[in-house]
C-alpha cells in the first residue's frame, strides 16, 4: 500500500516537472510571434494606438486609454490615423481573408475585389462607425477634426454597352464633429494642411464629362467656407501647403495633351485673396536659358513659408514622333571612360529625366526664381528647414568614374550664401558626405582618410579640424571591412550651433565647432574607465 502510494506521488511528480518544463524553441513558436507594426501616442500621453502583426495574417489594431487602462481591440486594421489630442482614430479594415481569397481564386482585378470598410472611433466613449466600400482615407498630420474618404459608386447594371465604362469615384469630405459630408466629383488629387485648418483639392473632370470644369477649390475648415481659386481649363498638380495652412503653392499647364513633357508654371494662393496667381513660370528673372518648371519641380515651402523651394530642370528635346519603334534599331554601347557602367546607366535613366535642380521663389518677389543647385552642382540642402541664409552644395560627378573600383566617398562641395548670393568652395574633393548643421553656420563631415572630423565656418568661410587634439580614437576600432572605418557617431548640435556632441568608443565630447573653447568630456571617462558604451 505505501509502495502503491510512493510510485503515485512520484508519478505525479515526475509528470509536474515535465509539464514544468519550458516548450522549446522552435519553427512553430516562431509562428506565433507577433511585433509591433506602428505606434503612437497623443500629444498628452492618455491614448495610445498601435498595429500588432503577427509573421503571417492580419494586422490588429489595439487602443489603449492610459489613465484608466481602458482598450479597444479592432482586427484586420491596416493602417490608422491618430489625431494629435487623441479625439480621433480613423483606420481601414482589410475584407476578410476568405473574400480576399477567393477573389484571388478567381482572378479578379481592380474595381472587383473586395472593399475595404473605413473605421472612425471616437475617444473617450470609444463609439465606431463603419462605412463600407472605402477605396482610401486620407487625414491631416496633425490634430484633425475633418477627414477625406474616396469610394466607388457601382456600375450601372441597367445599361448594356459594348465598352465597359470606368466607375466614378467620389471624393467625401466629412466634419468628424459634425458629421456633415460634401461630396466631390472628380477629385484628381487632394491635400489637408498640417494641422487641418485648411483643404485644398484638384478636380480634373475627364473629357466627355461636360458637366464639371477644372480647377483648385480650397476650403477654410475653421470657417466652414470654401471658394474654387483656380477655375481655367489646365491641367493642376503638386498641392502644396506651409505649416499654418495660410499658403497654398501648386503646378499648373495648358498643355493638356500627351506630351513628353509639359510646361507648368506655378501658382500661388494666400489664404483670404480672391484667387491664385502665378508666382513664377519660364519667363521668370533668374531661370537659366532653356530651363522650365516640369511636372517634377515638387513645390514646397519652407518651415517659416517665407520661401518657396521648387525644383526647375532645363528642357529636353522632344521626341521624334515621325519615328516607329519597330524600325528602329536599339544600340548601347558603353566606352570605358564613361561614368557608371551600362546596367547602372539604364537602371538610373528613368530617374536622370526626372531629376531637377533646386531653387528659390519668394512669395514677395513675383516672377522672380534664385537658382541654388545646378547641373555642375545637383545636390542642395538649405539650412534651418529651408529658411537659412546658407546652402550646402555638392557633387560626386568627377569621381563616379574611380566609384567603381574605389568605395570611399569623394565630394566637391561648396555653401552659397543666399543673403549676399554667393558661392563659396569648401573642397575639392572632400573626402566624405557633407552635411549643414541645424542653424547653417557650420558644415560637417568625417573624413574617412585621416579618421577626424572636420567643420568649415559658413561665416568666416575657414576650416577647422575638431577631433585632431582629443587623445582618443573617433574611428569605429572595430572595423574589419576592406574600406575607411566609419565614425562612432553625432549625438547631438546646441542651440544656434553653440556645441555639438560627439561620441568615441566610450565617452560622449562637447566640442565648440569655432575653436574657442577646449573639448570637454562630458561623461568624464566614466565609460572608458569601466568600459560602458
């Protein structure tokens, strides 16, 4: 009987500790991993929404309220928009798997797969709505009590035509507060300013539809009031808007036909004028000979609006159109002197023609265009977010050729200084990526050849080794490819470029990039000394 009862516990005990034992780790836990997809958090830290992607499936969204730990589960959200106070939280829902399945199964294409349902949640009371059939959903970065939603209407089953017509698609603008919606037809291209005051949208109606003319419409969301600001027939492009939502730049051409490329002067709109204007096109002062704003000049202000950053490019030849493809023969053919080899020539065609060069137009100053990059010079950054008085140059053209067989980079960089339009030669070549530092004063870079930092003083136009003297390494030690080892790093630049913050192998050094002041080592050699990192 003991014995009957010993072998029982020690069965059971035996059975406890395998039981006990952690599962190993294998292909069918990794299965069930899941990560994080995208978070984010109000600006006062009570909501938080995030994606939970598993390894293979459907994204889940989860909304957590941090004061009382409340939370909101909705699967098969892809994507979601959370306004900056936290009120609102706007996603799309995927169609269930099965239907997207079958869909796949049975080959449908375009307008015939299954919808997506877009999902609008309301914090505190957590209160969802869903609209069904949404095609997309766009919202303003910032805080946003408006929203725009496309869907498509179905096709008229009644009629029986030989070509099957395209579905019209439907621009909704909807007041989240009040849910009052406007409808737009032919929405060819829409844009929220960065904290939602203000809208604007391009309709482009197609040519056999004769009941909607062309145009810019822009709606004051605060006011409630909207007004069409461009109504010609042409073509519009490239909304554009500067951070208050205040200004409004776009493209416009009248050459609506199937060009290779088109012509586009740009437009202009401040909020309360009666409607836009041209602000520049190619007979602007300042535009070299030759040189046109195409469909990429991308416009956009810069962080106060007092500029307008746009790309100009000069314009290229138009294509034979007395030529046939099929009688013509297609020849490359590569010199070994030429700058990149054949295969990165092709690769980097597309994107060669649609290259152009950055300059500046002055809302003030009408007609009026300051070219900053050019082709000699194709590279440009303009300090402080584009309203800095310097701008960094540079180009890697004279070394693509020796790129091929030598990896260290190699630049020849200059800074032009905008107030006094000058240009002013930093190196050549300088022996690593330049870049400005936050208030424009400084340019910087790391010089992989002698392993040191280097700044060039915008102002007083010298330069000026900044690790030379420091008794320690800023080279990654650890280094074991076949070229120049990297830096360990920038932490950080001061107000107005006072400092900056750079790391070695342990320590972080404050370093005054005019020289005035001695480095100083701010963790104290405490991470060499116990070696931290």
């Amino acid at each position: 009987m003991h014995r009957t009862i010993a072998l029982t516990i020690a069965g059971f005990l035996l059975a406890f500790s395998l039981f006990s034992q952690k599962k190993p780790l294998d292909h069918s836990v990794y299965d069930n991993w899941k990560s994080l997809a995208g978070t984010t958090i109000s600006d006062d830290g009570t909501i938080m929404a995030t994606l939970i992607a598993p390894q293979e499936g459907d994204t889940t969204l989860m909304i957590r309220d941090l004061t009382n730990n409340r939370s909101l589960t909705v699967e098969r959200v892809k994507r979601f928009s959370l306004s900056s106070d936290g009120k609102w939280i706007v996603g799309v829902i995927k169609a269930p798997l099965m239907e997207r399945r079958q869909a796949r199964i049975d080959k449908k294409k375009g307008d015939e797969l299954p919808k997506d349902t877009l999902l609008i949640i309301h914090h505190p009371t957590f209160a969802m709505e869903k609209i069904a059939g949404v095609k997309s959903f766009k919202t303003a970065d910032e805080s946003f009590t408006h929203m725009a939603y496309s869907i498509t209407l179905p096709a008229d089953t009644a009629k029986k035509e030989k070509k099957k017509e395209k579905p019209e698609e439907l621009l909704i603008l909807r007041n989240l507060l009040s849910q009052r919606e406007d409808t737009i037809r032919n929405a060819k291209e829409h844009l929220f300013s960065k904290y939602g005051n203000a809208f604007a949208v391009v309709i482009q109606p197609e040519k056999k539809d004769s009941t909607d003319i062309p145009g810019v419409h822009f709606f004051d969301l605060d006011k409630q009031a909207q007004k069409r600001i461009s109504g010609e027939k042409r073509e519009y492009k490239s909304l554009a808007f500067d951070e208050p939502g205040t200004q409004l730049v776009y493209l416009s051409t009248a050459d609506t036909s199937k060009v290779e490329q088109k012509r586009f002067d740009v437009r202009y709109y401040p909020t309360g004028a009666d409607s836009a204007s041209v602000i520049a096109d190619g007979s602007a002062t300042g535009l070299p000979v030759g040189w046109i704003f195409n469909e990429h000049a991308s416009p956009s202000f810069s962080k106060d609006g007092s500029r307008i950053l746009i790309g100009a490019a000069p314009r290229q030849e138009p294509k034979d159109t007395t030529l046939v493809d099929f009688e013509m023969a297609s020849l490359d053919i590569w010199h070994w002197r030429d700058p990149q080899v054949q295969p990165q020539q092709l690769a980097e065609l597309n994107r060669e023609k649609r290259r152009t060069y950055r300059g500046i137009i002055s809302p003030s100053l009408s007609g009026r265009f300051l070219p900053v990059a050019t082709e000699e010079m194709p590279h440009a950054t303009i300090a402080d977010e584009g309203n800095g008085r310097f701008a960094l140059l540079w180009s890697d053209l004279p070394y693509l050729l020796e790129s091929q067989w030598d990896i260290s980079s190699k630049y020849d960089v200059w800074v032009m200084d905008l107030e006094e339009q000058r240009l002013q030669k930093v190196g050549s070549p300088v022996a690593g990526r330049p870049q400005l530092s936050p208030a424009g004063n400084y340019t910087i870079w790391w010089d992989g050849m002698q392993q040191q930092w280097f700044a060039y003083d915008n102002r007083e136009q010298s330069t000026r080794n900044l690790t030379g003297e420091i008794p320690v390494n800023f080279w990654n030690e650890k280094n074991d490819v076949p070229s120049s080892p990297a830096p360990y790093g920038m932490a950080a630049w001061g107000e107005e470029d006072a400092w900056l913050l750079l790391y070695d192998a342990f320590d972080i050094w404050k370093i005054d990039p005019s020289g005035e002041a001695e480095a100083v080592n701010i963790t104290r050699g405490v991470g060499r000394r116990d070696s931290l990192t």
